[in-house]
C-alpha cells in the first residue's frame, strides 16, 4: 500500500487539509466534536501516521505567518491582507504584516527580522525586479508564495498569486479601438523596482499595435501634478481622434481628476477616463468611472491557501492569475 498522506485523510473525512492539520497539533478552536471524531475515525481506518520528519518540523513551529507588503496606506495592499488574514487565522496562526513602503533595503530589513520571529511562511509583495534577493528564503526551504507582482529569474517552483494584468489591459485596448479611440494613454507611478504596471503597460502596447492605435505612458513617480497636466494637455492637443486616459493604480486617478478639472476635460466627451483598482466612490464622479477591478482579497485567500499547502508539504500550483474584472461606466 502506498503512504497514507495527510491529502488522503481530509478526503477520506469529507474536511480540508488545514483542519485535519489543525486536529493532529491539537489546534480544536472553532472544531465540532462531531468534527473531531470523524478525522480521529479517519485516521484510524486509514491508519495514517504523520513522518518522523513531519512531526519534527510541527514541534518546531512558531504557527505565525510573515507577511510584507508594498505600501500598507493603500486600499489593495488592505485588502490583500484581509484576504491573507481570513484563511490563516482560522488555522491557527498569527499573521505578522510588514510593511516595506516600497524599498528594497526596508523590505530586506523586514524579512531578516521574521526569520529571527522563525516564522513558518512569508507570503511577499516583492519590491526587487529579479529574485536574487529572496533566493537565501529558499535556500531556507521556509514555504514562499509571492502575490501581485512577478519578478525575472523566478524558480518555477516558487508560488506566485498575480491578477491577469496583461491580459485584461490587451484586452481593453482592442476594445476600445473597436469603440474608436485611436490613442491610448496610461499614467502609471512606479516606485519598486517591480510592479504589476509594467504588464499592464505591455498589454496595452501589445493591443495597440494589434489595433494600429498610438500608446503612450507617462511615468509619474519622480514628477508633481503641474508636469502631469502639461503632458496631459500637450499629448491631448496634438492629436487627432478619440484618446483614451488610463490609470494604472488607483491613487493615480486623484492626480487625474484633478488634471482634468483645471485643463476644462470632460468624459467621455473630451476622453475616455478608465482606471485600475476598485474605488467604490468613483461611481459617485459623474455618472462613474470605467474600472478594471483587480481582487486583492481573493488573491490573500488563494496566497493563504498555497502556504498552507506548502506547510502540510501538500502539492501545489505555482503560478495562478487572478481574473481582473471589468465594471463598465460611462466615462468610456
């Protein structure tokens, strides 16, 4: 007979992994005795008896979580964490949020300082471009899964949770040709070295090109709101059809509403106005702004799930996109 596996007891007993996880280190919180007494019958029939090694390593753990993200103030990375939170919580662990405010060297700073709290995973929202930075994470072999931005040389078997980015901005672009806006203008604030924008900016040219429509990108990290509305209004008035403004992260958009009001632009009259990320009170501007609605809090859940398959050394999927859904308004 084949090893019974910690897998093979949650099917058999018709519960999750994490509850059957839970009842093998006696973590009984929120669990029915009629719970109880079907893993316990379970485990019996199946005569499952975790490894010398498994039950070594469950006597080492500290059952907190590390988690870091990019910038705390904003509404995502709330989200993000609610997300994390709501899984981790119910299975026993204390979750550690960090907060990088989007610096490497203060995110390094962070993670060293969970790996002295012998944290028993870290869920990241990396800052670094590359994953040199994390490769002492897995050397350490400590369960990793990185969410919302993606970094190059990335092991295949480092779990990643991102929303479809490229796709759902390809998408739109062919769209909004269709709908005839000949040019496209995203507004993006980068301030890692990664970001889930880069994608978006790559499926928005990629769709422009495919639609001959112009694409543009104004980078506004390093400039104020005066250098916006300036080429904002030059790349407006020199051009010739229907334009298409995009902001590529949520706090962007206030710089945007701002710009539009001093330069006298009306949308969808004047432009189309979309924006990226889930600003419920932007369906009070007008008659509400066009979103591509990212699910930060989905991602925190299905981010949670994967570190605790990975703890339970239960086989995962490394990388999973998070659809990006389309809430239509008429600024487009």
């Amino acid at each position: 007979m084949k090893n019974v596996t910690i897998a093979d007891v949650a099917k058999a007993a018709g519960v999750s992994v994490t509850t059957v996880s839970r009842f093998i280190n006696g973590n009984y919180k929120k669990m029915s005795d009629t719970t109880k007494q079907r893993v316990q019958q379970t485990i019996t029939n199946l005569h499952y008896a975790p490894k010398a090694s498994a039950r070594k390593m469950r006597q080492d753990f500290s059952q907190m979580i590390g988690v870091v993200v990019g910038d705390i103030s904003n509404v995502f990375s709330s989200l993000l964490f609610k997300g994390i939170y709501d899984v981790l919580q119910p299975a026993g662990y204390d979750v550690l949020l960090m907060n990088s405010n989007n610096s490497l060297i203060t995110e390094q700073n962070e993670l060293a300082r969970l790996f002295t709290q012998q944290v028993d995973g870290l869920i990241l929202q990396p800052n670094a471009k590359t994953f040199t930075p994390y490769q002492q994470i897995q050397t350490a072999q400590l369960p990793l899964v990185m969410v919302d931005r993606e970094t190059l040389n990335q092991p295949q078997d480092v779990a990643t949770v991102v929303s479809s980015n490229f796709d759902a901005s390809h998408q739109l672009a062919v769209r909004l040709a269709s709908q005839g806006y000949q040019h496209i203008i995203t507004v993006s604030r980068t301030l890692a070295e990664t970001s889930a924008q880069s994608k978006r900016i790559a499926g928005f040219t990629a769709g422009a090109i495919q639609s001959q429509q112009t694409m543009t990108n104004l980078e506004t990290a390093h400039h104020d709101r005066n250098w916006l509305q300036q080429q904002l209004h030059s790349k407006i008035a020199t051009t010739i059809g229907k334009t298409a403004v995009v902001s590529l992260m949520g706090p962007v958009l206030f710089d945007l509403l701002a710009v539009c009001r001093s330069l006298h632009l009306t949308f969808p009259n004047d432009i189309g106005l979309i924006s990226f990320d889930d600003w419920t009170w932007s369906q009070y501007v007008n008659d509400g702004i066009f979103l591509l609605q990212q699910q930060p809090e989905l991602m925190g859940h299905v981010a949670a799930e994967k570190l605790l398959q990975q703890i339970q050394q239960t086989p995962i999927t490394t990388m999973t996109y998070i659809p990006v859904k389309t809430i239509e308004k008429a600024s487009l």
